[in-house]
C-alpha cells in the first residue's frame, strides 16, 4: 500500500444554470484553476465538455468531511473537560467513603480501650467485653466482637457475640442476628441490611 | 540481676496473694533466692498467708522513707531459708508511694534475689501502676467467670500503656494463672475453658489451679497449700513455680472429670 497525503484547496458550487457556471469559472480561471472543484448537480455534456478543456480538477457530488471552526472545537473541549472533572468529583466523594485511609491493626482491643480511627479499619483481631471502636468509615473486624462498636461506613462486617453493642449509624443493631458467623450490615434506602457473608467463615492465618 | 514479676488480677478475691505466697514458698523450694512483696499498702495480708505476721517489724515504706534498712525489713520464712518477705504497711496509704521511691528499692532487691514477686492491689488505681511499674513480667490470675475476665482484660492493657518496660520499648512477659477451675462446672458449660479465657486475653499459659477447699485452711494456719504433697491445688502451684525457674513440666488437664470404673470400661469400646 502507498499512501500520499495533500492539503488542498477545496471550492464548492451547486449547480442551477450550465452558463452561469461557465461564466463564473472563465472570469476566475486563474483563481480555480489549482483548486479542487465540487460540484453538486448533474453535470451537463456542456459543462463536462468546459472542465475538460479548461483542465480543472473536479469531483461530482462528493461529499467532503466537514470540518468544524476553531471557536466550536475550543467549545467543545471545554465542555469535556468540565464533564470529566464532575465524573472525578463523583469519584472522588465515592471513594472517599469506600476506602478512606485504611488502617490495619492487628492488636487485641482489651477492655477499657478507646479506639477511634478516621477511616477505614481492618481488624484481625478481638475486640473484648467493656471495650470501644469507633470508626468513621467502613469496618472489617474478622475475630469475634463482644465490646462495643459505632460505625459510620457504608458497610461492616463482623460477628458478634449477643455481650456486644453494636451501633450503626446511630441505630442500634440487633446482634442476635449477627452471632456466631460472619455478617455485612449496611445502610441501604434508609434501612440497615444484614446479609450474611458465609455460613460458616474461616480466615486463613 | 533478679527477675520482676508483679502478680496481677484487676478484681479481687480471685486469689491473687495464695497464689503470690504459693509461687514465692515454691521458686524458693527450686534453690532460688526469692523475695515475697506485699504491694497492697493498707491491706497487708500476705503475712498472714506465709505465717509470717507475728515477725513484721518494719514495712516496705518505712523502707522507702529510710526509717529502717532493708536488711532490718526483710524477714526471713521458716519454711525455706531462701524465702524472704517484705510486708506492706497497714497503716498508711497507697498515696504514700512513688514512682522515685519504688525505682530505688527495686534496683537494691534486683542485687540481692533472684526473683522478686509483686503481690498488686485489687483495681487499677495508683497503687496497681506503681505495682506494675517496673516489673519485667506479669503474672495474671483470673478464675473461669466472665467479671474476672473483663477485669483481668483492663489490667492488662494498663500494663502495656503504663509499664517503664513499655515505655522504653520493650514488652513485659505476661502469663495467666487460671485459678479455682471446677472441672464439673466447665464440663456443663457454666464455667468459662480454659480455650475460651485464651481467646479472650491473647497471653501465655502459665498455669492452671484447681479449686480445692484445702486452701482456706492453709490460710488460716499460715502454711501455704503448696506444702501439702496430696493438695490437687498445691501440686499445680509446685509445677507453676518449676516453670517459671525455667523448667519443663507438662500440664496436666484439670478441665475433665475423672470417671469412675463404668465410664472407662465404656472409654474402651468406644
């Protein structure tokens, strides 16, 4: 395949009337004559006769890729650019809830302890009897939970022992229903689910 | 240099100073140099629990405050020459105590004994954190119910946050005594297991007792049950104190009981 690129210069005419156009292009000869001609309209013997003897360059009813103005691509570049800094924010916001600076802590939470974290806390381990977490954001805790939780996220998951007291977005759980397996509570059209992740859970160490 | 263990509960009445004067009479019996010392400033009563409460003359502040010496202090157990005890005062208070005070006595028993067991105060107040303060190990005695857990629970974690050990970034040894185990009660789930207490604390094992009616008794006579050969519960503070003098003894399991003769016949075809 050989490939040849020009840039050139491009009239366009429809035609009506054969010797408006004949006239036209005698008294302009020396403008057109290095220009493509596209015509739009039934090309007359007359006509076909004229371009051949003038040997103007030509094309019949074809149609030209229209090329937009450099205000209207300035325009639109804008808009884009504004469409894809609204789909950022939203992301933004959304990730900003779904993963918030998470924290892993692998410690014992023993009675008397206080724990607040901003973010997100993945917890691989027990939070004891007389004990409080409170997370703003979402929470994992993957050994048993008998102290006490608040939890702001979009989710959490836990099990919990019936001693806990677990708070939800300011709702208070009912933990019977979380017991003894691994559960994903979450606040959906104003009510809180719990799905059970697993019947029965195993980490793996 | 001696080895600091504070003897710990968070509630009281779970059997902290028997256990404390059990282990202190039983590191002795292993040839060790031992000192016994009654933290609990206006409640002694580890003096009477060795039988030693006709013999005290001065106490651990009168030491501090350099009114006695600490070899005038120090009194020596009948039952073994190489145990000694240092009483508490019982008149005082525990606001009496500092952090200066207690560093300097500590530095001095450290040179003389080879292990220096702290009987704690019940509760987590100053008294406890001066208790804690700088011990190298904890020993944690809970019984198999739920308030003696939680409390045992909050006591540890003010070890980890006030201890000097922590603060200079080291740890310090935390072992759990499980005492007055009912195996009838824990076979019928009305008490904790021992696997279940485990869970809970997250520490090591150091040991479990057996509830044994003998121990009032050897209360009362100031002989503590650990020289009692045919005690369930003097026996398993003997094999507490070989393990904490570095040896190895297999624990036995007190959490099962022993059929009788129809129950192994059926054992066998099982």
């Amino acid at each position: 395949m050989r490939n040849k690129q020009y840039s050139v210069k491009v009239f366009e005419t429809t035609l009506t009337d054969d010797n408006q156009f004949i006239s036209f292009f005698n008294t302009n000869y020396k403008l057109f004559k290095d220009y493509l001609i596209v015509i739009h309209g039934d090309l007359s013997p007359q006509i076909l006769a004229f371009l051949q003897e003038k040997k103007l360059h030509y094309l019949n009813n074809a149609i030209l890729p229209k090329n937009q103005g450099r205000k209207a691509l300035e325009e639109q570049i804008a808009v884009q650019q504004e469409q894809t800094q609204q789909v950022e924010q939203e992301l933004l916001k959304l990730s900003d809830r779904l993963q918030n600076n998470l924290t892993v802590k692998d410690t014992l939470i023993r009675s008397g302890h206080d724990i607040k974290v901003d973010g997100d806390l993945l917890l691989l381990n027990r939070v004891n009897s007389g004990a409080t977490l409170h997370v703003e954001g979402n929470l994992i805790v993957t050994q048993l939970v008998e102290g006490a939780i608040r939890c702001y996220g979009n989710f959490m998951m836990l099990k919990a022992s019936p001693k806990a007291n677990i708070v939800f977005h300011d709702v208070i759980v009912d933990n019977v229903l979380l017991k003894e397996r691994l559960n994903r509570v979450e606040l959906k059209d104003n009510e809180i689910r719990i799905t059970p992740v697993l019947k029965e859970t195993t980490w793996v160490m | 240099m001696g080895n600091v263990i504070a003897v710990i509960s968070g509630k009281g009445g779970v059997g902290k100073t028997t256990t404390t004067a059990n282990i202190g009479l039983g590191i002795a019996m292993n040839g060790k140099r031992c000192v016994v010392v009654d933290f609990d400033i206006g409640q002694r009563n580890l003096d009477m629990i060795l039988g030693l409460e006709n013999r005290v003359v001065y106490d651990i502040i009168q030491v501090m405050d350099e009114e006695a010496t600490l070899s005038q202090a120090l009194i020596k157990s009948k039952m073994n020459d190489k145990l000694y005890f240092l009483a508490a005062s019982q008149t005082k208070d525990k606001t009496v105590l500092s952090s200066e005070k207690i560093s300097k006595l500590i530095v001095t028993l450290r040179e003389d004994f080879d292990y220096i067991i702290l009987d704690a105060p019940a509760g987590i107040e100053s008294g406890y954190e001066h208790t804690i303060e700088f011990a190298d190990a904890a020993i944690i005695v809970v019984n198999p119910e739920v308030s003696s857990i939680r409390d045992a629970d909050r006591a540890i974690g003010i070890l980890d946050s006030k201890s000097q050990r922590v603060k200079d970034g080291a740890e310090v040894a935390k072992y759990l005594i499980i005492n007055r185990i009912d195996a009838k009660m824990v076979q019928s789930g009305e008490m904790l297991s021992s696997d279940d207490i485990l869970d809970i604390l997250g520490i090591n094992l150091l040991g479990k007792v057996p509830e044994d009616r003998g121990i009032i008794d050897a209360s009362n006579q100031g002989k503590p049950i650990i020289l009692n050969p045919s005690s369930a519960a003097g026996q398993a503070y003997k094999r507490i104190a070989s393990r904490l003098c570095g040896e190895d003894v297999d624990m036995p399991e007190l959490e099962i009981v022993q059929g009788g003769f129809l129950q192994k016949i059926k054992g066998i075809f099982k």
